[in-house]
C-alpha cells in the first residue's frame, strides 16, 4: 500500500462510523455504517432491515469517513471505492465492533456486514478552521 492509502487505513482506524454510497434502483443513497479495519480491510455493520445491502453487495461503492464532530481542530476525511461482499464475520471481528444498536427507526436492529478491500482512496484535512460552534439567528 501506498503512504497515503496507509495514512487513510490509520484514519479510519480512529473513528467508528462512516457512510457507505451506491445506487439502488438507478438512484444514489447514502447509509450510515459502523466501520471496523482488518488488516487492509474494512468491514461494514449496517442494519438489514433497509435492504441497502442487497444493493451494495457484488457492487462497487464508495464509503467515506470523517472526524467533523470530534472536537479536534483538526479536521480530516478519508474516501475510498472497492466492491462489497457480504460476508460472516470471525467472532475476533464481531468483538471488534461491540455491540450494536438496540433499534433503528424504531424497528430491531438486524445486522448484516460486508466486506470491502478499498481502492482508489483520498484524504482531505483542514488545519487552523475557525470555530465550528452553530449559531442560529432568530
């Protein structure tokens, strides 16, 4: 692996959570999915009840991760593409990614997971932003 693609496995390393992009039914989605790496692998935890996985599998997506909400003036983002497997994870990988959520819009959360060796990857950082505290104006 190339420096950079080194340094995004490390980023991604430092945060849980990510979203995973593709089609279904010829229109773009967005899906938010808890994230672990193996080796140079990353597998995703996504809730099955939305069927976005039967859409993602056998398919090249593209996941991005980011650490916008961490406080760290800092900030970094990390994308990738790769093709998506579903796959059973080992029990050491289960162990990885803790326990899930108990619900997901109010149905049980029904984990599925997949696995993707990412290509193509990019890494943006912002250095020195001003303060990222919201401000609403009545």
């Amino acid at each position: 692996m190339s420096p950079e693609e080194l340094h995004a496995i490390e980023l991604l390393r430092q945060v849980p959570y990510g979203r995973v992009a593709t089609s279904m039914r010829a229109l773009p989605f967005l899906a938010l999915a808890r994230h672990i790496v193996v080796e140079d692998k990353v597998i995703l935890r996504m809730h099955a009840g939305f069927g976005y996985h039967q859409a993602c599998n056998g398919s090249v997506v593209a996941y991005g991760a980011d650490n916008f909400n961490s406080g760290d003036p800092r900030l970094w983002s990390v994308q990738f593409t790769g093709t998506a497997q579903i796959v059973e994870p080992t029990t050491a990988e289960l162990e990885l990614f803790g326990s899930g959520p108990h619900f997901v819009d109010g149905a049980v959360f029904d984990p599925v997971y997949m696995r993707i060796e990412p290509q193509f990857f990019s890494v943006h950082s912002l250095a020195g932003s001003p303060d990222r505290a919201y401000q609403h104006a009545l």
